[in-house]
C-alpha cells in the first residue's frame, strides 16, 4: 500500500522509532524527536544494504 501524504503527516512520533512501508523495500522512518527519513532496503550479492534519500518533506 503506498503512502499518502495525509498518512505521512498524521504519523506522530512515538517513544521508540518505527517505520511506515511504501513497498518494495522503501519506508519512513519516524524517529523519537519527530523527525522523518525517506530509506530504501535493499539485498546485493546477498548482503542487505540500507540506502538514504533524505528528509520528509
């Protein structure tokens, strides 16, 4: 299920970061100070790699 900017904006900080999937492996992770990050999960030669597109908005 994708993300919508209204469910983006109604994630609220809680006392331990979580994250929001997008799919395919992207997701927001919402940290504690209520800061959000754009990242990508992804496997290479069976090693996971974690790559960072930046700040919501």
């Amino acid at each position: 299920m994708k993300l919508t900017d209204a469910k983006i904006k109604a994630a609220k900080p809680k006392e331990k970061p979580y994250k929001l999937a997008d799919g395919h492996g992207m997701y927001l992770d919402i940290r504690p100070n209520g800061s959000k990050y754009w990242r990508l999960k992804y496997r290479i030669f069976n090693k996971e790699k974690l790559l960072s597109f930046g700040v919501y908005p």
